[in-house]
C-alpha cells in the first residue's frame, strides 16, 4: 500500500457504516475475498444469519501450473474458504458457489444478475466487492451487486484498491467508513488467511504468491474499510 493511501486509512473518523442489522449477505468473485478484505469484521458476526455467495471457485488463478490445474483448485479452493472462515469462528457456514468462470465475469453480467438476485433479496446488508476495485471479476460482481440493491444497505469493500494511487477528487473517497475491530479479531485474521494455502503460499520455491506480500500485509495490518 502507498504511503499515500496509509495517510487517507489513518484520517478516517470513527464513523462506522450503517448497519441495518439483521440477515447479512457476503458476495465474492473468488473465494478468499472477503477474508482478506474483512475477516476481522466477519470474525465478529457469528451471531447474525449469514450467507456467503462466490461468483466463481477461482480456479483461474495458476495459469499453466502443472500441479494447481483449473480442476485441482475447483476441488480446493472452496474448501479453504469453508476453512478460513471456521476460523473465523462461523462453525457450518452457508456457501452458495454460482460456479461462474472464474476470469470471465465481466462478459457474465446476465448470469449474475439473475443468480445474485434472489440472494440479495434475502438479505438485509449485502457486502460487495467495490465496483471499480481494478480487477474485471471484481468490478463486475460489484456492479451487479449495486444494481440489485433497492432496500438493501449496500457496503464495497476494496481490496485491489489499494495497490493504486490514491485518486485525486473522487467522490466515494468521502464514503469510507472504518470498520471495527480487535486485537481478538484481528488475530483469528491472520490465522484464517493462512487457511488460503493455494493463494498465499508460493506455488513453486522462491514464486510470488497469488496474495502478493504487499496485498497480505495490507489484509494481516491494514483497518477494514467498506465504501457505503
Ligand atoms: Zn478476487
């Protein structure tokens, strides 16, 4: 993260985002999403109905590995989720896969329109990723997610956002709102990260990790920040 961006995250006021309370719905393009950019505020909703959607298995994210093929991280990387998110303390979780081609999002607005929609209609806080975060699957989900909220309260969280320079004059950037957090959750964080074994282990000896160090310091250090 640029030091730029540290300066905006530590200026933030303790304003949190409204919360409507009731059932929460947890979108994702790719299963660790939500973990690295909100595991600590996860950590602390246990006790509320959640539902966690991933638009694909992400199994795109080892192109040509002879060993972590499209059909090993099909049969993976869900798996870790489920995982990650036990540690989080949401023992059984509820995880709808849509099973979309994970890369392929930005051509499959249709698709998720009509599988987002009964989801989000169930739902009373729906968190999405950000709509132009820079990745296309996640600015694709994010844009069908703010189209499909109508009563919905919507929150966006970024996660790729902050590898980029801080914009100049952008409007949402007054919409940032710190989540809260704790040592306690902050903790159960880092230990759910490590649950992405595919994505923040290198794949080969001495290989740049999926999670790249920079993103993973950010998710392990970083204040959780949604845009509502
Ligand atoms: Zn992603």
């Amino acid at each position: 993260m640029s030091e730029a961006w540290s300066d905006v995250l530590a200026a933030l006021d303790d304003r949190p985002p409204l919360d409507p309370g009731g059932t929460a719905l947890i979108v994702s393009a790719h299963p660790d999403d939500e973990v690295v950019a909100l595991g600590s505020w996860l950590s602390q909703q246990s006790g509320r109905d959640l539902l966690f959607v991933t638009a694909t298995d992400g199994e795109a994210s080892h192109p040509g590995d002879p060993h972590l093929t499209p059909d090993v991280l099909v049969g993976r990387r869900p798996l870790e989720l489920v995982e990650a998110l036990r540690r989080l303390g949401i023992e059984n979780p509820a995880v709808e896969r849509l099973r979309l081609r994970d890369g392929g999002l930005a051509t499959s607005t249709s698709a998720l329109l009509s599988l987002l929609e009964p989801w989000v209609e169930r739902a009373d806080l729906v968190v999405a990723p950000f709509e132009i975060d820079g990745h296309p699957d996640h600015d694709a989900v994010g844009q069908a997610c703010r189209a499909l909220c109508t009563t919905q309260v919507l929150w966006r969280y970024p996660i790729w956002t902050w590898e980029w320079d801080v914009p100049q004059a952008q409007e949402w950037l007054s919409d940032l709102r710190r989540l809260d957090t704790t040592v306690e959750a902050r903790r159960l964080k880092v230990h759910a990260l490590e649950a992405f074994v595919t994505q923040v282990e290198p794949a080969a000896p001495g290989a740049e990790p999926v999670v790249t160090s920079s993103l993973l310091a950010h998710a392990k250090t970083a204040p959780e920040v949604v845009v509502a």
